[in-house]
C-alpha cells in the first residue's frame, strides 16, 4: 500500500482520501485483539494515537484542514505504535514462557 509521499504523486487528489482511507483499513485490520483492547484502553485514558485520532485526521484532511502529507504519517505513526506495542506483547510472553521453563525444572 502507500507507505510514503512519493508513492501518490501520480495519484489524483479526488481519491488521495481514498488513498489514506484504504491505509488505515490496512492497519486497522492488522490490530487484532490485544490491539483492539489496548485502543480502548488508549481511548480511555486519551494518550496515544488511537484509532478515533487517526479518523479524526481523515476528517481534517477532507475538510481541507491539513494536508495529505501530515494525514498520511499521523496514520503511518499509528501503524508504527501498533508494532511497538506487539512487540513488547511478544517480549512479556517470552519473558513468561522462559519463567515457567525456568520454575518447572
């Protein structure tokens, strides 16, 4: 998908919001259901960028209010928030499985 500026130069601006709609989906169907419970959690406590930011900046672009390069990587951010938290999710379970090993010996 788009994954930076360069890549949509050639696209008209009419579906540059559907370009940042379909990028969104993108990472949104990637979140799964940790990800989905720590958006609520980031929701909540209102740090973070969330799922609800990232619409809100779709909205702002359409309105006119930022441009495409400020929407494309407040979405990139997220997606790149999203790998950090799996990783860190991969680490605690790693941590907890080498734990039990460790105690069950």
């Amino acid at each position: 998908m788009v994954d930076s500026i360069g890549q949509v130069n050639s696209v008209p601006v009419a579906n540059k919001s559907a370009v940042l709609a379909a990028r969104f989906k993108e990472i949104n169907d990637k979140q799964g259901f940790l990800g989905s419970i720590w958006n609520n959690i980031k929701e909540a406590t209102n740090t973070g960028v969330s799922k609800s930011d990232c619409q809100n900046m779709l909205l702002k672009y359409q309105r006119g209010e930022i441009s495409f390069d400020e929407a494309l990587e407040y979405i990139n951010s997220y997606e790149k928030q999203l790998l950090l938290q799996r990783q860190q999710y991969q680490q605690v379970l790693l941590a907890g499985h080498w734990h039990l090993q460790k105690v069950h010996r």
